[in-house]
C-alpha cells in the first residue's frame, strides 16, 4: 500500500493533464523488497517487503518527489526508459521495482563505468506494463557501488535502503514485447514482437526464443553475438543487430498456442519477457430449417442450431423466442416485451474434429400450437473469438386443422377431376380408333 503523501502526489502528478511519459519527470512505483534470514531451524527464508518507491527522471542532485519514498533516479544514458513506451499516459502504467540478482557472477565488469570508475554495481530490474496490456517493458537499472563485491551471491547480504534514500541509477538493458498476450486465428501469420537496446555498441548478446506448452518446454531459435553462431528459425538474422529479435510464426495452429519466451543475456544480465499465443476460431453457425417454418396445428419439428469449427472449448448456445412483430418493433419503441429463454433445450456432446477444433449442436422438439403463430426463435451463439454473438432466427406459422382439412378436400376433389378427365380423354380416344378401324376404304 502507498502512503497517503505518495498517493496525493501521484494524483496531482497524473492528473496535471493528459500528459505522455516524455513529460512527466517521476512514476510511483511498486518496490518489493527482500529481507533474507536464516530460521530457527538454519534454513535460509526470503521475505518480500513491499515499500513505496518512486521512479523519477532527471540529472544528480534533483530533489525526490516524495521525501519518504525510495526514490531511484535515473539520469541521462544512452537509453532512456520512457521512449519505449509508446506515449502513453502515465496514469496508464503500472511500475514494479525489484532488486536484481546476478546469480553470484561478479568478475565481468560492465563497458559503461559509473562516476569515478566504479566497476562493482547494484542491479535493480523496472518492470513497466500498459494497464490495458498493450506493452510490457523490463529495463535493468544500474547503480554503481564503491562497496566491495560480495563474496556470495547478493540475496544473502543485500544492502539495505532506507526509507527516503535516493539511489541514483542509469538504464544499461531494455527489453520490450508488445503486446504481451496474442490471439490468432488458425491459419493467421503472427509476428511476436521482441526488441532489445543496450546501452554500449557491439554487446556480447545471446537471444534465444523458447516455446513452453503443457510443462514442456522447447528451444526453437538462439543466436550468440560473439560466435555468429545460431540454431533454429523464426528471427531474421539482420535485425538482430538493430536490436529487432520478433519471431516470425507463418501459421498458426491450435498446437501453437503456448507461452513464447524472448530472452536476451548480456553478462552479468539476463532479460526475458513472455508472450502467451492464444488461438482463437469462431465457430460457423446455422439451423438445420430456412426462416420460415410452416407446420400444421398439432405437428412435431426437430429445430437444431450447429455450431462448428471453433476454438477453444467454451461455447455458449442459447435458445429464445418472441413475437416477431414485438420483435420488429423493439428497436422503435420502449417496453416492448423481451425475449424468453427456451428451456426444453437438449445438448450434443463436444466433437473434436481433424483440425483440433470443437463443434456442438443444440436442439429442441417444437410442438405447432396454435398460439405459438408468428412467434420468432433466435438461436444465440457466444464465443471468446466473436465480439457480438451471432444469431440465427426463423418464424413458425402454425396452420389450423380446418384449414389443412379444406385444403386436403380441395386436394382429394382436384384429384377426383383430374382422374375423370382422363378416363373422359381414354374413352374419347378409344372411340376414334374404332371409328376409323370401321370406316371403309
């Protein structure tokens, strides 16, 4: 939780106008720290603190935004964090500082040197994310340190920051992806999107891509800077020196939903950041009847709606009905009656068709009453891949029995003078053929 200040502040500062990143100077932050000790029993045991934190933007010696806050304040570098963010407002962000463990590796010394030559640093992580998931940025901060290397890895001795300190940082490694989540359709081409900048020329990067689906985890691409050396497809060569790793994926397919990892390693940091492919096919509807459906008083329909070919499972078919002319005048007026939900509605099962998607049918046997003239029926098929359910629909016309009575007499007579008129018609042509067999030559 923010402190009240911390919370006015970052109101004042977000609502001062609808204002990019490029323009505001600080972004309150979430700080998890971490306080490592050795329990009762000698084991060791991480508790993560969460603290306020402010991320401010600006030269040494500025003063913090917040006083009682941790203020990491990134000064000018080669690479600054807020152009990555696409322009975003920066009540669209959300911010979580963490500290960065490079895992006991302490003899490779970073190429940018800190103010006065320090080569030892402390490694912060900055995670930025777009609250409507458009990106996700992880920039690593670095803070030089005249403190000695630890002799172990750092979590067991971090250096504790006090509340109101000011660590004075720059950017060293970016990594980006937008956006973080894909849907695709199957058969769609998708490019998942994997950028990188350092902040030195000619880093010694390795970026490899991995595919985890159902615990397994599978490497498909790596490249080393140093060696030239690469294995595996999906990322064009020539972009990797501009910093451009998105992997090309050229057909989707319902196996190729997964959580992709994009991780670039630039000694002692490794970055990664994942992208989660979902599939998505919307199913193709229809009725197993025409919009119109005639049947007589008393008379029995199987009604069927299909909904096939789509991806993932959850499907959603719901039955309604209505009068059609209320139904044609509800988008005129107000209080016209809604439509009523079917409850004598039947479920196939799921089939699971060659190309790994689902098809489902729902059903119902109509019974033509008389009163259910002219009423309309609207199957209703919801899916995660559709923005708007489709619908199909047709009309029942229900004829009574003393109508289907007259026509079935009207039916018997028109056949009773038709059989007539063809015995009339043998008889008159048997006739002639005897008159002229009779006539003399």
């Amino acid at each position: 939780m923010m402190s009240p200040i911390l919370t006015i502040l970052s109101y004042v500062c977000l609502c001062a106008g609808v204002q990019s990143v490029h323009q505001v100077s600080w972004l309150p932050c979430h700080f998890t720290d971490e306080h490592v000790f050795l329990d009762a029993d000698g084991h060791t045991r991480t508790e993560h603190v969460p603290r306020d934190a402010v991320l401010q933007f600006g030269p040494t010696g500025n003063p913090p935004a917040n006083p009682r806050a941790v203020t990491f304040l990134v000064t000018g570098s080669k690479l600054d964090l807020r152009r990555f963010l696409e322009g975003a407002e920066a009540e669209q962000l959300e911010c979580e500082l963490r500290r960065y463990s490079t895992k006991g590796v302490h003899d490779i010394s970073w190429p940018v040197q800190g103010a006065g030559g320090q080569e030892h640093n402390r490694w912060f992580s900055c995670t930025l994310g777009h609250a409507n998931g458009l990106f996700k940025v992880t920039g690593f901060l670095r803070h030089p340190s005249d403190l000695p290397p630890p002799e172990r890895q750092e979590y067991h001795s971090w250096p504790a920051i006090g509340d109101g300190e000011t660590l004075v940082t720059s950017v060293a490694m970016v990594i980006k992806t937008q956006p973080p989540a894909v849907r695709a359709a199957l058969g769609s081409a998708q490019k998942l999107h994997c950028r990188f900048s350092v902040d030195h020329k000619g880093p010694n990067a390795t970026v490899e891509w991995h595919r985890r689906r159902r615990g397994e985890v599978t490497r498909l691409f790596s490249h080393a800077a140093r060696s030239g050396v690469a294995a595996g497809g999906g990322v064009a060569l020539r972009g990797l020196a501009s910093g451009d790793a998105s992997y090309d994926l050229p057909f989707a397919e319902v196996r190729s939903e997964a959580s992709y990892i994009c991780s670039v390693s630039v000694p002692p940091l490794l970055g990664s950041l994942e992208i989660d492919l979902h599939i998505e096919e919307a199913p193709r509807v229809s009725l197993n009847i025409g919009p119109a459906l005639s049947l007589p008083e008393g008379g029995e329909q199987k009604v069927s709606c299909h909904a096939e070919g789509y991806y993932p499972l959850d499907v959603e078919i719901v039955w309604h009905v209505q009068d059609a002319a209320a139904a044609a005048a509800s988008g005129r007026r107000v209080g016209a009656p809604l439509p009523k939900e079917l409850q004598n509605v039947l479920l196939s099962s799921h089939r699971h068709n060659q190309d790994q998607t689902y098809s489902l049918t729902s059903f119902f046997y109509l019974e033509a009453r008389a009163e259910a003239s002219g009423r309309l029926f609207t199957c209703s098929v919801s899916h995660p891949a559709l923005r708007m359910p489709v619908k199909k629909s047709f009309v029942l016309t229900v004829e009574e029995s003393s109508d289907w009575m007259l026509k079935l007499l009207g039916g018997l007579v028109l056949v009773s003078l038709l059989s007539v008129l063809f015995l009339l018609l043998s008889y008159l042509h048997s006739a002639r053929r005897r008159f002229v067999q009779k006539k003399p030559y």
